[in-house]
C-alpha cells in the first residue's frame, strides 16, 4: 500500500514537474522573443526613417527584460545567516544519526550538517551552473528542534528531510527557484507596464504550479517519516514543531527582544524555550495555538499543506513500526550546553549587529531589565486605581481592590486599555479578564518584591516572578486568579498582601 | 500662578470680537516688586533678583516670584550666572528648575516645522529629567522650602510619573506648608482626566480642600479650575452651556463665597488669577452681576490663564469680549 501510494504521488509530481519546467522553458522563450521582436521594430524604425519617442520606451523594456532574465549573479549560497557547522570528529553520535536514517531510506547521506537557530529542519543542494549541475547535499538542524523533541521524533523529522533527498526533489529546487527569481526580477524592472503585467500573470501561473508541486512533495517526504519512524512518533513531531515555533516566536517577542534592545543576551536561551514550552501556564495559550494550526486550511500559496491537512494524510497511511526512544534530541550532541549557549550568542549578535554583548541569567535578565517593566505596568495599574476610586490619599493597590470587591474591574480595564471599548461583546469578557490579569500580577509582584528579602527572579507565566518572600511564585498566580474570580480572593489577596481594610 | 499657555487654538467667542484697545497682559499681575523683578533681569542683574528673592517670607509669594524668574522664553544667560554666582544657593537652583520646566514645555507645544512629533516628545522629556534635578538639588539645599516640591508635582505630571508619586511629592509640599497655592493647582492638573486622573478624582480633591480651607483662602478657586478643566473635556452644546448649569453655577458661587468675595480674601502677589478663573466661569454661565462684580475688582489685570482656553493666541481679546458683554448685560 505504501509503496503504491509512494509511486503514485511520484508520478503525479513527476508530470507537474514537467509542465513546470515547461513554463520555465517557455519564460525564456518568451523573453528573448518579445527582445527580438522589439530589437526588429527599432531596426526597421532606423532603416525606415521613422524612429519615434515610443521606441526609446521599448529599447527600456527589453533591457529591463535582459537585465531579469540574464541575472548573472553567481551561485548564492543560500546559506542560513546564523549557523554552526557540525563535523563529523566534533559531533559523532549526531552524524551516526543521520547516517543511519538517511541509509534507511536510501537516501544520499548529506555531506554538510549546520546547526541553525531556529525550529526547524531542511534540506537543499547547493547549486551550481544555475542550478544544472547539482553540489553538495546540506541539511539543517534548528537548535530549537533538537530542545524539544526527542529521538525517535528527530528520526522521523530526518526521515522526512531525506524523503526529498531520496525522491530527488532537491534537484528540482534550486532551477525552479532561479526561475522564479529571474520572473520576478524581470517583472521589478519592467515595473507597471503592459509587458510588467503580462509576466505577472505569468508569474503567477507558474507560482500556482510550483507551490502544488512542493505541497506534494512535501506529502511524499511524510510518508517516509512515517515508514521510518512511525505514525506516532511522525505524529508528534509535527505538532510538536508547529507549536514550538509559535512558542519560540513568543519568546523571542516578550522575553528575548526586550534583552537585545537593552545590549543583553540570554546564555540560556534555549533552555527558556524549554522552560516556557513546559510551563503550565502557558499552556491555555499554547493549546490555542494548537487548535489554530490545525484548524487553519491550506493555503494555494503555501510551500507546505496546513498542518491538519498534513496530519490527517499520516493518520491514513499505515501505521509504520514503533521505535520508542524517549531521550532528548538534545543529548545527541557532544555537549549540548555549549551548543545552545554559542547558538544564542550567534542569533543575538545577527540580531542586534552586534550591539548584544552583555550575557545574562534568566534571573540576572529579570532583575535588570524586566524588573522596569513591571515596575511600570504596576504604577499603571496603582494609577488606574485611584483614577477609577476617586480617592487622591489612598494608595492605588488598596483601590483596586476594593473595586475588584465590588465588581468594577471593567472600569479598571477599560482605563487600562482604551481600545476595550471598541472589542465585540463576546471579547469583552475575556480581554477584560487578560488585561486585569496582566496589569494585576504586575502590581502584587512588585509589592511583594519591595518587602524585605523579596527578589526578582525569572518566571515563564510571565515576563518576571518574585521569589523569596511568603505569597511569591506558584501562590502568587493562586492569589491573583483568586482575586480575579469573586470577593473571597480579594480577601484572600488582601490577608496575603497586608491591606486588609473593612470595605463600606 | 502662571499655568501654562498651551496655545489652544480659538473657541468660538459668544459674540463677535468689536474693535478694542490692546490690553497688554502684565506677568506680574500688576505686583510693583514683580514688576521690578522682571525688570532687573530683563537687564541681566540677577544679584538683584536675589536679594528681592531674599526678602520673601511668605511660601505662595515666594513661589509666584519663582515663576516671574522662570516663566522666561529660551535660554536666558542670567540663570547660569546665578547658579555660578551663587554657589549651593537654593533659589539659583530652583529658578533653574523651574525655568527647565517652562522650557520643557515649549519644546512639546511647538508647532515649529523642524521638530517631528517624536523630537519634541524628546526633548521634553530630556529637559523635564534636567528639571528635575535641578529641583532636588534645591531640595536639598533648603529643606524646608515647599517650593521645589510643588514643581516637582509639575514635572511628575509632565513624565507621567503616575498618581502615587504624584501625591507623595504633592504631600511634601504639603507637608511644609499645609495651604500652598502652587502645589494644589498643580496637583489639580496631574489629577485631570487630560494627564492619567479622572474627573471624579479631580473633584473629589477640589471639594475636599475647598471645603477645608481656611475663609479667605484663595484655595476654592480649585472649584472653578476643576469645573473649567472639565467643560474643557466635552464639546457641542454640553460644553456651550456648561456653566449656566445651576448646580454647576451655585457651586461655583460658593466657592467664591469661600475665596475671593470673602472679606478676608487678602489681595496676594498673583491675586488676580483666582478673580479671572471667576470671572471666567461667571461670564460663560451668563451669571453677568457675578461676572460683573469680578470684572470690577480685576480691572485691566487680566491673566492668560484661563482666557487662553478661549482664544490661544489672543487670551487678552477673550477677556475684554467678555468683559464688554458683561457690562452691556449689567447696564
């Protein structure tokens, strides 16, 4: 079954290969014959005598077409900015992988292994004669993949990638990606013209074509992790990758960027991503996400089908052996530690074109630079208190409070956040609960880490925590959700915090 | 007390302008001391301001002619000298301060082509930061001098400090003198719903001191500074017929009552802004014989503050149209 299955997409890929490269063909057949036709008319404008302004304008547009189509750059690299070379004397156990399930699928071994930054994994050959001729086989391993997955997860990932070696998809990338490149830089210069137009639409045609093609290719590269490393593990992987990247894209955004534009750097960066990737809770967040990716339709655009789509394919093959291996991908590398730190080192020198030199802890980061920001968010907060309160001598937090207590908490947020006014009703509620929830944790965090032996640490629930004192950590999310939901948590925080009041 | 002139652009005036005299706005508010401050370091002469300075007891007086030192367009070299002149002085310090705050405003209220948005907000903020170090340096110099404080609730407002830091300096003027004038106006502004307060907070505070305030005080006039900062909040008919409210209007009326119809109301350096914030709210309610009363007592001292919320570039006209209407309503 699988193997007819197999065949029968590569047939299928294989005719659409042919018609792409068809309109490859027929691109440049089409260039160079609107060039001769216009070098035609000049010439015979020339002869003739009547060599008008409208001529000049057509002279423009076949350079501009020459220009496109003859870009005479050398064969890019299309290597990825930040990267570690991995050698085979450095990083054994990693190339033994590779080397195994790149033989199980009968595959070529790649010759070059990077470590990149991210979370993910490719394959390409480096291409040479614009693309005719074919290089080296290069594969990429996202750091960020290796952090979360574990083994037999890796293997189906690999088994995927070199299901493209396997099937000679790589060979097609790279002259289909030079054509593409070539139309669309045709289509830059000629800008809006009529000529600009007609190659658009034809850009467009052969994009539409290409896209269906990877997505294909793509199916066909699953059905080898599947066979290698098994529906369940193929399973896993995927969401697991799907989700992680969101996560990442989080981390970078709420706790990474804040760093880079202070002139810091987290050691740990990966680790973080651990961290956040485990936190309980992040975990309403994280499952959103997952329900979005899955629920999300595939694109005519897209490279890759959705990953619903993509696993909906996989759930219908055959189920492939099982070859549990629960270690971290991680501990494949000679030493990991090392790795992820050189790895944060080098995307945060990319990053911030090297202004990012002062390393920091997880705890040194909540210390010195979240710190202000809640800080902020918590004077916000006292303010909007004794805004909504009216009452100029009481403190802000006691004012909160109180009208937490008596379910004012929409005016409160609606200072807060402006635009709450304009939310549809149904997310009224629950941005008014985020918000609340946000500007809250700020607040009592900050207060409790002004009391004596109180510290700013690192938190994954949110930006910073406070540790050392009574109430901090884990009860601090407690008491705020607590506080949050009625007036007993209200009493609750108010014991906790010491602001116990006889409200009116 | 001079608030500052935001610029506003025109109101409507209820009547159209006639033709009138120039009626120059004195910043010394008609006080001859003031008048001669001004003068003095018009010429540069600041030994002189500070030994005018010097003679000044009185906290509120002594903060009206801080501002007559500060309320200064630019750089002038005076403050400089001063500060070198007289070295750990609090009062050189102190107009220094003050003089960065004005100048930090003009940076954010100008129109001028060269400056973006985003350059004007910077620079504000980088002279408020001057300020207030210069301020705290007064401070410490003369600890017991509510003045710096009561500039410190301005600059708190101007770098959106927020409310907490707001009443702990406002209570540290406050707390040095119980009833200064300055600091309450000040802190009425940072309490506006226009800088992070709110209404209700704003007139909580107004009340508050209104009522406690010894008779005679000018401190009510934060009634009609309250009610004026809110009718400056709505717009359309709201707005047009806000003070002719009858609640509104009795409330202003006994707040006047309190202050400056007071038979103790003692006429004060700067005692003609709380008459004009009267007089303000008096004319726009039609409350002509209130308005009218006012007018009287004011003569030609009219104040920018608050006939620049009418007419930005020309407080003074504001001020005579109205001036003109009441009359003509009074016989």
């Amino acid at each position: 079954m699988p193997r007819q299955e197999l065949h029968a997409t590569r047939r299928s890929l294989r005719s659409r290969a042919v018609v792409a490269l068809g309109m490859l063909v027929g691109f440049y057949v089409l260039a160079f014959g609107i060039v001769v036709a216009i070098a035609a008319v000049v010439v015979w404008g020339l002869r003739s005598g009547h060599l008008r302004v409208q001529h000049v304008g057509l002279v423009l547009a076949a350079i501009a077409i020459l220009r496109g189509v003859l870009f005479l750059d050398r064969d890019r690299d299309h290597l990825p900015p930040v990267r570690i070379q991995l050698r085979p004397e450095q990083e054994p156990t990693l190339w033994a992988e590779v080397g195994s399930v790149a033989a199980a699928v009968r595959a070529p071994r790649p010759q070059v292994v990077y470590l990149v930054h991210d979370v993910n994994a490719f394959v390409y050959q480096e291409s040479r004669l614009l693309g005719l001729r074919p290089g080296r086989m290069v594969l990429g391993i996202g750091v960020g993949l290796l952090t979360v997955l574990r083994v037999d997860e890796l293997r189906a990932v690999l088994a995927h990638e070199f299901g493209h070696l396997s099937s000679g998809d790589t060979r097609l990338g790279p002259v289909v990606y030079r054509a593409q490149e070539s139309i669309q830089r045709t289509i830059v210069h000629l800008k809006d013209n009529l000529l600009g137009k007609l190659f658009a639409g034809y850009l467009r045609l052969f994009m539409r074509l290409t896209m269906d093609i990877s997505r294909r290719q793509e199916l066909a590269a699953d059905i080898n992790a599947v066979r290698l490393g098994g529906q369940a593990a193929a399973t896993q992987a995927l969401q697991a990758v799907a989700v992680t990247g969101g996560a990442f894209d989080l981390l970078l955004r709420q706790y990474v960027a804040p760093l880079w534009e202070s002139g810091h750097w987290p050691v740990d960066l990966y680790g973080g991503l651990r961290s956040l990737y485990a936190e309980p809770a992040r975990a309403v967040e994280l499952g959103a996400l997952r329900a979005a990716l899955l629920a999300a339709p595939t694109d005519r655009w897209d490279s890759h089908p959705a990953l619903g789509e993509r696993l909906r394919f996989i759930a219908s093959l055959p189920p492939g052996p099982i070859r549990l291996d629960p270690r971290p991908a991680r501990t494949l590398l000679a030493d990991p530690d090392v790795s992820e730190r050189r790895m944060a080192e080098q995307l945060s020198a990319l990053a911030t074109n090297g202004q990012a030199r002062t390393p920091v802890s997880w705890d040194e980061a909540a210390q010195q630079v979240y710190r202000p920001v809640l800080q902020q968010r918590a004077t916000a907060m006292a303010s909007a208190g004794i805004a909504v309160g009216g009452d100029w001598r009481r403190g802000g937090l006691e004012q909160v409070l109180e009208l937490l207590e008596a379910d004012r908490g929409e005016a409160l947020a609606r200072r807060l956040l402006p635009t709450l006014e304009q939310a549809p009703a149904e997310e009224r509620a629950r941005l008014t609960s985020q918000v609340l929830r946000h500007y809250l944790r700020a607040a009592v965090a900050t207060e409790l880490a002004g009391r004596p032996g109180g510290r700013w640490v690192a938190s994954w629930a949110e930006l910073a925590g406070v540790g050392g004192v009574h109430g901090a950590g884990r009860q601090l999310e407690e008491l705020v959700d607590a506080a949050l939901a009625g007036p007993q948590g209200v009493a609750a925080l108010r014991r906790e915090l010491g602001l116990e009041w006889a409200s009116i | 007390m001079q608030l500052f002139n935001r610029g506003k652009r025109a109101e409507p005036l209820r009547q159209q302008p006639e033709p009138r005299p120039e009626l120059p706005i004195d910043p010394a508010q008609g006080d001859p001391r003031g008048e001669r401050l001004r003068a003095e370091l018009a010429a540069g002469n600041w030994p002189a301001a500070s030994q005018l300075l010097g003679s000044v007891s009185d906290p509120d007086d002594r903060h009206f002619y801080i501002a007559l030192c500060s309320d200064w367009p630019g750089q002038p070299e005076w403050i400089d000298q001063w500060v070198e002149g007289d070295p750990g002085g609090a009062t050189p310090l102190l107009v220094r301060g003050a003089h960065a705050i004005y100048w930090a405003w003009e940076a954010r209220g100008s129109a001028r082509a060269e400056h973006t948005q985003q350059e004007a907000f910077e620079v504000f903020w980088q002279r408020l930061q001057f300020a207030e170090a210069s301020l705290r340096e007064a401070a410490a110099q003369a600890p017991a001098d509510p003045t710096p404080w009561a500039y410190l609730v301005t600059s708190c407002r101007g770098l959106q400090l927020g409310l907490e830091e707001l009443r702990h300096r406002f209570q540290q003027a406050v707390g040095r003198y119980p009833w200064h004038r300055a600091a309450h106006l000040q802190m009425l502004q940072g309490l506006s719903h226009k800088w992070g307060g709110s209404h209700l907070l704003m007139f909580n505070f107004a009340r508050e001191i209104s009522a406690q305030a010894p008779p005679g005080s000018s401190l009510p006039v934060l009634i009609a500074a309250a009610h004026i900062e809110h009718w400056l909040a709505l717009d359309g008919d709201e707005q047009a017929h806000y003070f002719e409210r009858p609640e509104i209007a009795a409330e202003i009326r006994a707040a006047a009552d309190r202050s400056v119809r007071h038979p103790a109301f003692r006429l004060q350096p700067g005692w003609p802004h709380a008459c004009n914030s009267f007089a303000f709210c008096f004319a726009l309610g039609d409350d002509f014989t209130a308005a009218r009363q006012q007018f009287e007592v004011i003569g030609d001292l009219v104040t920018n503050d608050p006939w620049q919320h009418l007419a930005g570039d020309d407080p003074a006209g504001a001020f005579l149209a109205h001036r003109q209407r009441t009359y003509q309503h009074t016989g």
